[in-house]
C-alpha cells in the first residue's frame, strides 16, 4: 500500500537557522497538506496545496514559512527563521478522497 | 467547521467492543465524518469514513444515526495494540483540511 513518507525523521537545529522538510506524497494524490503537533498538544493545521498554489493556510503559517513542490514528487515546507516555539512534530499528508498521514518530522530548535 | 465533541479518554479490557461517541451537532450537508488513530510519535492513521447510516471495514465499524449529528467508532474486540487516541472530524471529503480536537484516549489493559 503506498505511504506518505518524509524526511528527516529528526532534525535539529538552532534558533534562527532556516529548515527545510521533505515529503514524498503519494503518487497520484492531488491535494498536500501540512500539519504539526507540539508535544502534548493537538495536531494543527498549517497549509494545504492544490494545482501547484496554496489553497489554505492557517494563522501559524506566517511569512516565515513557505511551500513548495518542486518536482512531481517531493513537497517542501521550508521554515526561514526558526523560534523555540516550532519545535514540534512536522506531519506531511496528501490526499484525493480522505487523507493520509507521513510519519512526521520531529524539529527540536535549540 | 462542524465542532465535535468525544471523551477525553476511555479505558478498556483486552477482547472487549470499545464504543467512541462523537458529537457534531452543526454538521454541514456536505460533511462526512471520518474517524483517525494515533499512537505516540507516530502521524495520525485513517481508520474509517462515513456519510450516513453504518459503514464497516477490516478495522472497525461506524454507525451514524439519521439525523448525523452523532457518530459511534465501534472497535470490535480491541488488544493492547489499540490503545491510541482516536480522532473524530468533520469536513468535506476532498480537499478540505482537517480540524483536529483532543480526541479520545483509548487505554486497553490486559
């Protein structure tokens, strides 16, 4: 069955420093979403991704944050300027009907 | 977005049938409810969708009444392996993103 996948799995880095996290959606999906979960807390929504342009995003995607699908197969969320306070966990999905979940990037800012 | 309402948690024995109600009172005429699993750490997993009536799977069960302003995930006699929170949202099938609340931890015990 094909799976969402994503890229690092951990990734460190320190206050201020631009990140860049990797999906692989699934092939024939036409819908990309991002979403996060910090620890303890609920899985919330940051952006979702239609016909190569974001279609919605939420109040925490602010300009430090960007999308991008730069081939067919990968889809980016690139994080300018890291804070504390995006440590989380990271999930890709995509979709053409229900969604599915990658397995998540845990970002740990120092 | 419909609103949804679950327990916070619910605890269970190995071999039982686990009943999770949700609530969603302003569900729309478009809506579909769909049910998530999440284990520590991991992305949240699709379990099963519905629009009205009841609909069955390999993993489980979802009854929805005909007024759809409930649901029940009917978890047939569920192992340790299924302890997880469980998502209930509401939303358009395709698309749309998805508005997570705190969901229901589920704690099945031997």
């Amino acid at each position: 069955e094909p799976e969402v996948t994503q890229t690092p799995s951990h990734q460190v880095t320190q206050m201020g420093q631009e990140v860049i996290l990797r999906c692989v959606p699934i092939s024939n999906h036409l819908y990309f979403y991002w979403y996060r979960q910090i620890l303890g807390q609920k899985v919330e929504f940051l952006v979702s991704f239609y016909n190569n342009e974001i279609s919605e995003k939420s109040e925490i995607f602010d300009d430090q944050f960007s999308v991008e699908r730069p081939d067919g197969s990968n889809f980016t969320l690139k994080i300018r300027s890291t804070k504390l306070e995006d440590s989380a966990m990271y999930f890709c999905a995509s979709g053409v009907g229900g969604t599915n979940f990658g397995p998540g990037t845990r970002l740990t800012v120092t | 977005l419909a609103k949804t309402t679950q327990p916070i948690s619910m605890d269970s024995y190995e071999g039982q049938e686990v009943n999770i109600t949700c609530s969603h009172n302003n569900i729309a005429t478009n809506d579909y409810i769909t049910w998530y699993q999440q284990f520590p750490s991991q992305g949240p997993r699709f379990i099963i969708q519905g629009y009205k009536t009841k609909v069955t799977n390999e993993v489980a069960s979802l009854f929805i009444p005909a007024d759809r302003k409930s649901s029940t995930l009917s978890l047939p006699r569920v192992s340790l392996s299924d302890t997880a929170v469980y998502y209930c949202l509401v939303g358009v099938n395709q698309g749309g993103k998805l508005i997570f609340g705190q969901g229901t931890e589920l704690s099945v015990k031997p």
